[in-house]
C-alpha cells in the first residue's frame, strides 16, 4: 500500500495561510501600520502606488528590529508580542497571531529595512515568495520600513480577483482612517500617486476627526463621556440633523481597535429615534475602554468583531449615555419631525431597560400555518384575507439558492430583537373583546394587565417584513421584465457598486446593465409599484455605497424597504375582523415589539400608571 499524505512545502502552507489574513493591499497596509503601531511610532508615512498593486510603502519612527529579528519577523507564528497562553487573554497589542509579515512575504516582493536605537547600523532585507534574497547592513534612521511591490505576484485568481483601483484604494483609505481615529497621538500621512490624500499631525480627538472629515464638523459633534467600572466611554455622536443615507460615518473602537457591531450599533439607533429621519443613519465616533481581559479579539481572522463579556451592560450605557448628551445639548424629542402621533407618550415610557439581541431565524416557520402557534383566531376569514393580501406581494417559488446566504444568517442572529421576557404575550390579549382605532392609525385594546397600543402601520410592515425575509433565505424575490427598460444615469461608483453585486441584486429580483454611464433596467422585484422603481434603486445605491456591508445587511434594508411602502398601501382597519387579523398575524411575527426600522410598534401603560394620572 502506498501513501498518499504529505506534507505542504512550507512556502504552499504560507500561501494558503496568507489567503486569510491578506486579502487585498487595504489588509498589508492595516496589519503594516498595526505593526508600526505596536512598535511604539509616533510618525508613520505611508505611500501607496496604483492602489497598493504597484507598491505600497510604510515608514515608521518605531524601536526597530535587531539584526536577528529582522529575519525571524518573517517566519509563521514570529511574534515578540505574546509568550505565554495566559497573555493571550489581556491583549495590549495589535498583533497578536506572528502571521502577517509570514502572509506578506509569501506573496509578494518585500524590501525591509530597520534600525533599533542604540545599533550603529541599520538592516536591510529582500524577501520573495517566503525566500530571503539579501540581508545586509544598511544606513537607515530608527524605526523600520517596509516596501511592498507586486502583490499577489505568484497567486494569480487574487491578483485577478482585486477590484478596480478606485474601489482598492477606498477600501485602503478605509483602513487608513479607521487607524486615524482611533491614534490621534500619532502623526499619520497617506499618499497616492503621489498626491497627498490626508496629513493628519498629532492631535486631540475633536481636532483629529476635523481634520479627516473637514472643518464643517466641527459643528457638527456632540461629545460623550460616561465613566462606569466596567466601561470607560468617550468620544462623539453626530447631531441628528446630519444623519446620512449610508453608514459611512459610524465607528466603534474598543481599547482603540475599531470594531463591527451591530448589537451596539441598535443602542444608538434606540437612542436616535425619534429624531432621525427613516431610512437614515447617525453618526457616531464611540471610543469604549474595557479591562482586555474582558474581550475576546480571536473570534474572527480579520479582527473586525470583538466578543464582550459585558455586553448587556456596555449596551446601556451606550442608550443611557447618548440620550444624555443629546439632551445635555438641546436636541430633545421637540424638533420630532417624524412624530405621527395625536396624543404624547409618557416619557417615562421611553426609558425602557436595554434589550439583548437573541438569535431569531426560523427557516421553517409559515406566518400562514394554520396550526397557528397561538392556537386562537387561526384560519379566520378575516386574517385568510390578510394573508392573501401579502402573498399577493409576490414572492416567487424558484428554486433555493441557500448556500450564498450563508452570511445571513449571521447577520440575523445579531439583529436586535427584543428579549422575550418584555415582548408582550399574545395571552394579554386573549380576553380583550375591546379593540379601538385612533385616528385610523392605532389600536388600542384593554388587557389584562391595562392597556395595549398598537400602531399599525409598523405592525404591517413588520408582518410583511417578516415572510419576506423568511421566504428570502431560500428563495429569490420575483422578479418581472419591464416592457421599457428604465434609464438612470449612474456615476462611477454607483456603476462598480452594481457590477459587484450582480447576484445579490439578482436575488432581489432586479436585472439591468450600464452602458456609457447609463443603467438600463430590464426587470424589477414585482413587488415595486412603478412609481417607485426609482426610489427604490436610489435607496439600494445608497446602501450598496456603505463599503463594509454584509449581504445580508443589504437585503434587510431592501426588503424593509419594500414592507414599508406595502404597509403604506395596505392600512386598512375598517372592520373589527380585519383588526383582528392584523393583531393575530403580529402575533405570530418572532419580534412583534419593534419595525424593521427599529421603531416601537407596540406599547403598553399599565394599570398602575393609569392610576397614578388620577393621582
Ligand atoms: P504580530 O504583529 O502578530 O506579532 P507580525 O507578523 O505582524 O506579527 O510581526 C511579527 C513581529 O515582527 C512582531 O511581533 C514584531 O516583533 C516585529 N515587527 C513587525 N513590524 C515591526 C515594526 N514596524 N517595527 C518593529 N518591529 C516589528
Ligand atoms: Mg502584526
């Protein structure tokens, strides 16, 4: 019997290992400027050729290498930043893992030289797909630098796969910023081609986060500062009124790593609401400090999510503080342009506990079963009605493409629902015979313990929202061919944005092509009233533009999108049944306390504050 297994040479295994942490030349010049960073830099500079394909080039003031580290910093799992296990779990650096300059020098072509304080010469050396090619000693002053050329040059489907240079260079200048914010004590500089893209000298944060977004937003930033045991919180929200369409101006950092998290990210939101516009998001700058003990940053290769052991209580103090500086500064609910209401809610109503996000995607589930969970009002004729008038939403049958949804999933497990001990329970409604309709927008309806608001409109959308997005994750939306295409011009970017995400917006039901600048759109989601085709595609543009996000990210606030016009259509209340059914169906909705859009959708005053306003 012969044998089949052997091992991978070792420049193989670090080209495979490289795929991970190196992705494109916006990760070089991260893990490069992390590097620099940890080696204690107060001047980094960094130059980049054609989007990093051509070069890309750090320069940093830092301790420098000895002539021995200068070789060992290139081998797999080299690195001076950790020794034993134990430091594993109280980080102070950046890197951590001893892989990057490994992944680097596997597939590219690097030139590095450095010099420590005291040596009286520098070294330089030349490495090439993992193989050393000259090491010498060199004239060079403290700190090290690194020159990257030919990216990717031995890995072909990467080089290939790269994004025009525009969009390379977007996501390099990404990387750049988020660095910015987050070391407003260290001089940074970014060039491209030669043109100076940002020279950002050592600052205090206002001044810094000025000085990367421009003199208006000065203006603009409301600080924030909460001191806690746990969490040290610091830095800025956006006022309100300058809340944007995408989310390019929300950042999070924890000990100064800028992280993803869409959990933290409902406590602002919650904290916003009512006085940002639908469909808009604020903007923040939020620094927390947290005993690194307390964190876990090993949880993914890129090191953009961040486990928190507190994060039930970093989330309160997130709403808390926010809404306290909002106040602080006079941006209270009474510039509420958004407000349908006829009547106030109590303000201490709003000051609701915090909420955890509690995984909620049920494949399986049919809001139409009539083995209805709630086992009352099933297969009424009235919520028959209503159900048909959602399927006729039109939501095709093709066949099911789960396996690109993976990233859904994920992004649904970190949706904020609201935690099931304050969702209110279908029970409270059982005995209710009442049911009132103010101002043809909200339900009110006794209860058990007092009293039950509903508003409607948020109730439908969240209905329809819910079967979309259930059918979603195995089907693709229907879609139907317009008998005249529809012309838009669209810019450059909004152009790459398109092409990039062509099976994602096949999936939503939308097929068009760009020529000379001009989208033609063959077909549409059936769903979208002619009328609003338009909007419709400006809103996906907007969301496409946010760089980072996920697929799924995108169809959540497509198919919200789309909930929210439908329930703008179908509110209809006019009979006791029909009212009826729209309770029912809510009901079966996994979270029927907040919309799509994260607005409240139901309320309730208790009996015991009904009394007290006969105090
Ligand atoms: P890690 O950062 O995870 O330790 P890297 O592969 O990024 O792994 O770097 C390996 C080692 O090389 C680092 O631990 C550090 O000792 C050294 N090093 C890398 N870049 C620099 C730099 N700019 N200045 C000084 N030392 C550096
Ligand atoms: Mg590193």
């Amino acid at each position: 019997m012969s044998d089949f297994i052997q091992l991978l040479p070792d420049n193989i295994a670090n080209q495979i290992a490289a795929g991970e942490v190196i992705q494109r030349p916006a990760s070089v010049v991260k893990e490069l400027m992390e590097n620099a960073i940890d080696a204690g830099a107060t001047k980094i500079d960094i130059n980049i050729k054609d989007a990093g394909k051509t070069l890309i080039q750090v320069v940093d003031n830092g301790n420098g290498m000895s002539e021995s580290d200068a070789v060992l910093c290139f081998q797999r799992h080299a690195t001076s930043k950790i020794r034993t296990a134990d430091d594993l779990f109280a980080l102070t650096t950046k890197g951590f893992r001893g892989e990057a300059l490994a992944s680097v020098a596997a597939i590219a072509h690097v030139e590095m030289r450095t010099k420590t304080e005291d040596a009286d010469t520098g070294r330089s050396i030349v490495i090439e797909g993992s193989n050393i090619k000259s090491n010498e000693d060199t004239v060079c002053p403290k700190g090290t630098s690194f020159e990257i050329k030919n990216l990717f040059y031995n890995v072909p489907a990467r080089r290939n796969f790269l994004k025009k240079d525009s969009t390379e260079f977007k996501h390099i200048q990404d990387e750049f910023e988020r660095i910015a914010f987050s070391h407003a004590n260290i001089h940074l500089t970014l060039k491209h081609n030669g043109t100076e893209i940002h020279n950002l000298p050592a600052a205090v944060l206002r001044k810094r986060i000025v000085n990367i977004l421009g003199p208006n937003f000065n203006d603009r930033l409301v600080p924030i500062e909460e001191s806690t045991e746990i969490v040290q919180l610091k830095g800025f929200v956006l006022k309100p009124e300058f809340a944007k369409k995408s989310r390019g101006e929300q950042f999070f950092f924890v000990n100064d790593r800028y992280f993803r998290s869409p959990y933290f990210n409902h406590a602002i939101t919650k904290a916003f609401e009512g006085l940002v516009q639908h469909g808009k998001f604020p903007g923040y700058f939020l620094y927390l400090d947290v005993d690194p003990q307390k964190i876990d940053v090993n949880v993914h290769p890129t090191k953009t999510e961040i486990k928190f052991e507190e994060e039930k209580f970093i989330y309160s103090i997130l709403l808390s503080g926010i809404r306290l500086a909002l106040g602080k500064y006079n941006i209270s609910p009474s510039l509420d342009f958004e407000r349908e209401t006829s009547f106030d809610i109590p303000h201490s109503m709003h000051s609701q506990p915090a909420t955890e996000p509690s995984i909620k995607v049920n494949e399986n589930y049919n809001p139409f079963s009539t083995s209805s969970r709630t086992g009352s009002g099933g297969g009424s004729k009235a919520k028959d009605n209503f159900s048909k008038a959602i399927m006729d939403q039109g939501f095709g049958s093709k066949e099911a493409n789960s396996e690109d949804w993976a990233n859904f999933y994920k992004i649904e497990d970190e949706s904020p629902v609201e935690e099931e001990k304050t969702a209110i329970p279908f029970e409270e409604f059982k005995d209710s015979e009442t049911t009132f309709i103010v101002k043809g927008s909200y339900i009110i309806s006794s209860s058990k313990s007092g009293l039950i608001l509903i508003h409607a409109r948020r109730a439908i959308e969240q209905i329809v929202y819910s079967v979309m997005i259930n059918r979603f994750i195995s089907n693709p939306i229907e879609s139907q061919s317009l008998l005249f295409p529809i012309e838009k011009e669209v810019s450059k970017s909004e152009e790459s944005c398109w092409l990039e995400n062509q099976s994602l917006l096949q999936q939503l039901g939308f097929n068009g092509e760009i020529k000379d600048g001009i989208l033609q759109v063959a077909a549409v989601p059936s769903v979208l009233q002619e009328e609003a085709i338009s909007k419709a595609i400006d809103e996906l543009f907007a969301t496409l533009a946010y760089q980072d996000i996920e697929k799924g990210e995108i169809a959540h606030a497509f198919i919200a999108s789309i909930a929210r016009s439908a329930a703008m259509k179908n509110l209809n209340l006019s009979t006791n049944e029909s009212i009826q059914g729209l309770i029912d169906q809510l009901f079966q909705c996994e979270n029927h306390t907040y919309s799509p859009r994260n607005k409240k959708i139901i309320e309730t005053i208790s009996l015991d504050e009904i009394a007290q306003k006969f105090n």
